[in-house]
C-alpha cells in the first residue's frame, strides 16, 4: 500500500460526507485510509491538572467525533484499513503536516463557525494553495457527490504546469472506469502581442488550433501510459475559471493543477482553482505543480 488517503474532520455535516467520499475513493486505490482531527482545546480551556483524570470537555467531545467517524467509515467499508487520530495544533498547520505523507487529502466544503457559508474560509484555501500533495474538496451537488456522470474533467494550460494534474485525472479515470474529458480553454486576444502576435488569417481558427496542440502535447504522455482510458478533448473559448465551472456540471471530479502564487493574503491558490473550489458542481481536485 503506498501512503495514507488522508480525510480532515471537523465534526461537521459537510465533513462527514467528505468522510464517505474519501472511504469510497480511497477503496478504489487500494490505500489506507486516515482521519484526522485538529484539536485546539488545550490552548482554550487549559490542560487538566494532573491531579485531576477529568479531561477538558471538548476534547472528550472532539476524541468522541472522531471515535464515531472511524466507527461509521468501517461500517461503509469494512475491508478498508482504517486510521483515526485527534492532533494537537491549528487546522492549517496539522493539515499541511499530514499533507507530507499523504497520497491525497480530502477536506469538506464548508465547517464550523459563522462562516459556514463560504469554502472552509482561510483554512481550506491556505491548504489548497500550499500542501505538497493533491487536495480533494468535496463539495457539489448530488450527482457530482455519487460519481454519476462517468466523466472526470481536467484543466489545461501550460502543458509542464499541466503535467501532475493530467497525470492525477488518468489515475482516477482508469480507477473509475469512467470518461476523462480534458479542456483547454483559449481566451481571444484583442490585440497581437509580442508574446502571442495575431496571425494572418482569421484569428479565432489560430487560437483554437494552438490550444488543440497545446492539448494534445499534454495528454501525450499520460494518455501512452493508460492506453485503456477512453479520452475526449475539447477547446472552448472564453476564461479558464468559467469554461471549467461550466463544465463541471456534468462531471464527478474537477481536477486543476495550481502554482504557487503569491498574494496580500501570502499563497494563493490561483484564479483557476479558487473559481472552481467556490462554485463547481463537483469535487474539486488541486493538484500542485511543483517546479
């Protein structure tokens, strides 16, 4: 077995359908599987006094939610191996600790507090735009939680950007037995620039075309290596991060690879991937390039 599927509960509605999500796909790779919790009460209520064998009331609490998650991922899958550990630490810091030994690390939608109404807040982005391995959130409607759509989407660009995102849908195409759809979406300049002149002729046939070469350099690779995943490709004009949302829709997996960027609030998971982890119909997947 190589490492761990790694699933981040917080207790929360939305994290424990991430934990049937993550029991299902970490079956369909033959990994183990490992839950984990962040745990801050000592820094709230204080350690208990050693004279005292009553511990801190939300660590009770927090040990019981993840003692009932373990006991409810075995009830769906009895054959997994299954792992479960509440952490000392704040969420991003022990999440992005996890992600060093991780295969891929699975996170919900939304959480506790009073902004359960945005994606995990700071913390989700902070770990998508920073962990060392893939980041799955499971989020989306109904369909696109049950995998009924038989299709995984992938993003292109750069095709060396590209390159662990493609290699990550073929992975999941080929476990699910299922449809890879990869897309590269091609905005049509205004004006010619030095980087990419207009050429003679009608210029949204030279955009398309270039982004079909683009598409087929990316997939060329990863597509020799898992010859028995059925493949389409499909070059759409207009913005990356809305082409992909769109297309999410009739898919059960949206993967997008990220670069580090840089911003006023420090790593940044990209325009692309914060689109797509707000507003796509499925799960997301945020596969880091790593130069």
């Amino acid at each position: 077995m190589g490492h761990p599927l790694v699933v981040g509960l917080d207790g929360s509605d939305s994290a424990f359908r991430s934990l049937d999500w993550a029991v299902d796909e970490a079956a369909r790779h033959g990994l183990p599987l490992r839950i984990v919790h962040a745990s801050s009460w000592e820094h709230y209520e204080g350690a208990a006094p050693a004279q005292d064998p009553e511990r801190p009331g939300e660590q009770v609490f927090e040990e019981a939610v993840v003692a009932s998650a373990a006991e409810h991922a075995g009830l769906r899958n009895a054959a997994l191996k299954i792992t479960a550990e509440v952490l000392p630490g704040d969420p991003v810091t022990t999440l992005l600790n996890e992600a060093l030994h991780a295969s891929t690390l699975v996170l919900g939608s939304r959480g506790h507090g009073e902004f359960t109404g945005l994606l995990l807040g700071s913390v989700g982005l902070t770990v998508a735009a920073r962990a060392k391995c893939p980041v799955i959130v499971v989020r989306g409607d109904a369909a696109g939680l049950a995998g009924s759509h038989g299709r995984i989407l992938v993003g292109v660009d750069d095709p060396a950007a590209a390159a662990p995102a493609v290699r990550f849908a073929f992975r999941e195409a080929e476990a699910r037995n299922c449809t890879l759809l990869a897309v590269c979406a091609w905005p049509l300049p205004v004006h010619g620039t030095d980087d990419a002149p207009l050429a003679a002729g009608n210029p949204r046939h030279v955009q398309e075309a270039r982004a079909a070469e683009l598409l087929d350099e990316a997939l060329a690779e990863a597509a020799g290596e898992h010859p028995e995943v059925r493949v389409r490709r499909a070059t759409v004009e207009g913005p990356a991060h809305k082409v992909l949302v769109h297309r999410a829709a009739a898919a059960d997996l949206l993967v997008v690879g990220v670069q580090r960027r840089h911003g006023h609030f420090g790593v940044q998971p990209g325009r692309v991937a914060h689109h797509a982890l707000c507003h796509a119909d499925c799960p997301v997947a945020v596969v880091p390039s790593h130069p």
